[in-house]
C-alpha cells in the first residue's frame, strides 16, 4: 500500500436495501495522508511511504502485527486492533464543532494519535 487517492463507489440505496428509496450513487474518493507503525506499545509512531498489509495481522513491523501492542493479549477477543484509522477530515470538523484548537499539525496527527492510517475524504454524513 502506497500513499495514493483511492475511489469507493456504493450502489444506490434502493438497489443495495430494497428499501425503494431512490438517490444518486456515491462516489468517496480518499486520500491516505499517512501511515504510520509502532515496534512495541511504548515505542514512537513511524511514518512511512509504503506499508505491507498482512491478512489478519495488520501492517508489517507494527506491534499489533508481532502481537506486542497493548491489545494483543488472547485473552481479548475484540476483532478490528490489527489496523487502526482515523479521518483527518472527521478529526478537524470535531476540533471545530468544539472549538478546540489542535495540538498537533494535519502532518503529525497519526503520530500524536497513535493510528496507523490517516484518511482525509472520509466523514460521517447525517441522513
């Protein structure tokens, strides 16, 4: 995986629930901003250029993928900790809505955050 702009495409409502509402189909296009790993729960976040995604594990050298993070224990078993992300778009429009001010730059959010992907293009829409 190299940081790059991806394009997901959904079908429209009515085709993917049956639910016979009719809109437009949509289109999500997001950009990786950045990626990130960790050796071991207390080491500092890594950016990286490229990552390897290793199927059921996570991103290659992170802890989470040597089962050395903080949540690697067996006896948790919580799906979804081998890969964390997290929406800089999101993160900005809840710093806004709040009225905080960032303690970070957009560029230093996946390290400060600890998460290994860093989404812009990706938020919450209200129905």
């Amino acid at each position: 995986m190299t940081k790059k702009h991806s394009t997901m495409k959904t079908k429209p409502v009515d085709q993917q629930e049956g639910n016979g509402t009719s809109i437009a189909e949509v289109v999500n296009v997001a950009t990786i901003k950045g990626i990130y790993i960790s050796k071991s729960s207390t080491a500092p976040m890594e950016s990286k250029q490229t990552a390897m995604l290793l199927p059921g594990r996570g991103i290659h050298g992170d802890r989470y993928a040597t089962s050395t993070g903080t949540y690697s224990a067996q006896f948790l078993l919580e799906p979804g900790r081998n890969l964390t992300m997290i929406s800089l778009t999101g993160v900005k429009e809840a710093m806004e809505r709040t009225g905080m001010t960032p303690p970070f730059d957009d560029d230093d959010i996946g390290a400060e955050l600890r998460r290994n992907l860093i989404l812009d293009g990706i938020y919450h829409m209200k129905h």
